[in-house]
C-alpha cells in the first residue's frame, strides 16, 4: 500500500531518508518471514515454494533470498533449494541462544523477584512424569519461602507448578494421573481426583494454576507452564509466598504476572503461539 495514500493532497511529500528506515523494517520483516518457512516439514525449499507461502512475489523472494545467502542466514544447495545456513547453526550452538531451562528462565526470575519480592521458582517435568525443583530465586523479606528440596522429584498433583505442567498435559496422561491414589501431604493436600480435574479446567481456563498449603504448610503458591520450540510442555515457573502476605487477590494477580513472564521464558526456548495452540488442544477433554 502506498504510504502517502491518507496523506492530504497539499501535503508536501517525505524527504527520501525519512522513508528509508520503513524500507529497511519491511526487509526484516520479510526475511523473518522467509525464515518461518523452514521447519521439520520442510528443511529445504525453493524460491517459488518460499513466495507461494510468504506471499512475496518471485523476484522479491529472489532478490531477498540472495541477499539471506550472502549473510549466511541460508544456504542454497547443489539442487538450488535453500536450507537454513551456517549463522543460525553458529548462533545455536556458541551458548548466546539458551538451550536450557535453566539458561533461559534465569534471567526472567530474577526480574520477577526484583519486582514483587517474592521466591521465584523454576520447575522441570520429568520423563517420569514427576517435576523437579531445579532453581529458585529467593526473595529478600525475612519471612520467605526457601526450597529445600531441589532435584528432588514431586508428584504433579502436589502443588501449583506441578498442577500447571498436568493441566497442559495430553488429555490420556491427566486421567492416568487422576486414576492414581493420590498422598496426602498435608491435611489441604487435594486428594479428590474430581476436586483435582476441576483445578486443572481452572488452570487452563485461566493460564496458571494456584495452591495453598497443599505441599507445604503456609505456603501459597501460583504458577505456570513453560513450553519449549516444539510445542511441549517442559516445566513451570512459579511465585512461593508466605500465607499470610497471598490473599485472593494478590494471588490472582501474581498468578496472571506468572503468566506473563513464563510466556517469556516458553518464547526464548523458540515456544510460538501456533506452536503451543495444538498442545493446548489435546489438553483439554471433549467435554469441558
């Protein structure tokens, strides 16, 4: 569209250096765009493949192709279909992309807690089906939750991290899961496995999950789930607070903030909306 098509007639025209920087954001866009072509599916492709799915026209697409191929950003083959090139592979592999959950959660954790003051801790999902504390980020208040139990595995069922990496779980393992006894560990544990699906709706109703005392004694807690590049639920990032600083309120609003910042997380681990949307589907029943 021209830029100066809401522009009044009498107006006088943009200086040539004005328009440069759209012209130069229009590029980028378009060459992310070409980027998000390639996946799994499709590992290399062709210059009229590429502008069928961008929307770009042939020479367009060619003429950015080249200039992507020059910085390394693609590779054309002996065939002259083009693949990922060598820069996002060094990128990938020199450590400045986190690979981890760890690596890529820490930074956002320590923003959290410098924001509301309160332990920001970081939960990974087993192969077992279990999680497992792997870091905090404690807050600076006298009266603090302090995890004792790093790399410990927990039941998914105890707890708000635990409850947000199930309520996102295929559908198939949360009946498993339900269908298990499950302990008690204090008396506000929920063992109810139809008290239980209800909090897990909740969670994925409203994108975290909460707790109060059910692991541990005047702890409450609000969490929520962490995905990675493919989609897959990998963990949960979580605020533990004192009970007497959490009422409904402020669990609710550190609860939504949760939200937030494990989007954060999900998203430097190569997490896309359209991504997680599949994953998300299968969570949910048939009947909710």
């Amino acid at each position: 569209m021209d830029p100066s098509a809401d522009r009044p007639a009498h107006a006088p025209l943009e200086p040539p250096a004005a328009a440069a920087p759209r012209s130069g954001v229009q590029s980028i866009d378009r060459a992310v765009a070409i980027l998000r072509c390639f996946d799994a599916r499709h590992t290399s492709l062709g210059i009229s493949e590429i502008a069928r799915m961008t929307g770009l026209s042939t020479s367009t697409t060619h003429r950015l192709l080249h200039a992507m191929t020059d910085n390394r950003l693609l590779a054309q083959a002996a065939d002259r279909r083009y693949r990922p090139g060598p820069l996002l592979v060094q990128l990938g592999r020199s450590g400045a992309v986190p690979s981890t959950l760890k690596d890529a959660a820490m930074p956002f954790m320590t923003a959290l807690r410098d924001e509301v003051d309160e332990t920001v801790g970081l939960h990974e999902l087993l192969p077992s089906g279990e999680r497992v504390v792997v870091d905090q980020v404690e807050s600076r208040q006298e009266l603090r939750r302090h995890y004792t139990d790093i790399g410990t595995p927990i039941a998914l069922p105890h707890g708000a991290p635990g409850k947000a990496i199930l309520s996102v779980l295929p559908w198939a393992r949360q009946t498993q899961a339900l269908a298990v006894p499950i302990a008690s560990i204090t008396a506000q544990t929920i063992t109810d496995p139809h008290r239980l699906a209800a909090e897990l709706a909740l969670a994925r109703q409203r994108g975290y999950a909460g707790s109060d005392s059910e692991r541990t004694p005047g702890i409450r807690a609000v969490a929520a789930p962490v995905f990675d590049h493919t989609g897959t639920v990998v963990g949960a990032l979580g605020l533990s607070v004192p009970t007497v600083r959490m009422d409904d309120r402020r669990a609710d609003e550190l609860g939504r903030r949760c939200v937030e910042v494990a989007w954060e997380v999900s998203e430097a681990l190569g997490a896309t909306r359209s991504g997680v949307a599949p994953a998300l589907a299968l969570a949910a029943p048939l009947v909710e």
